[in-house]
C-alpha cells in the first residue's frame, strides 16, 4: 500500500519547482548574446555547483542590467 504524506508531497512538487526554474535560467544564460561561450559556462556551472546561491546571484545580477531595447 502506497502512502501519501502532505511532507512527501510537498517536497515532489518543490524538486519539480526547483528544476522547472534552474532549466529557466539555463535557457536563459544559454541565450544571451552579451556574454560568451566562457561565460555562459561558468556562470551554468556556478548555478549547477552552487544551486540556491547561484540562482539567487544570477537573478540579482540580472536585474542589475540595463534593460534591453
């Protein structure tokens, strides 16, 4: 018999979020024109290696730039 919890619930759906979003920033990282193919990969590395933190960092430094037009 499979037992459902609201705890185990609730954690599927948070890894779910969570790769829903890191794939959201790589896609991103991987499409922007300002930065290179060293770039790119540091900064898909550091957001891999660092997950929360380099999220967290890259939305920051992201907002941080001047709008593009």
């Amino acid at each position: 018999m499979l037992a459902y919890t609201f705890g185990t619930g609730f954690a599927a759906v948070a890894v779910v979020l969570w790769i829903v979003v890191w794939l959201v920033v790589a896609v991103r990282i991987v499409r922007r024109r300002d930065l290179g193919l060293v770039g790119k990969l540091l900064w898909l590395v550091f957001i891999l290696v660092v997950p929360l933190v380099g999220l967290f960092i890259y939305f920051l430094w992201d907002a941080a730039r001047p709008a593009r037009t």
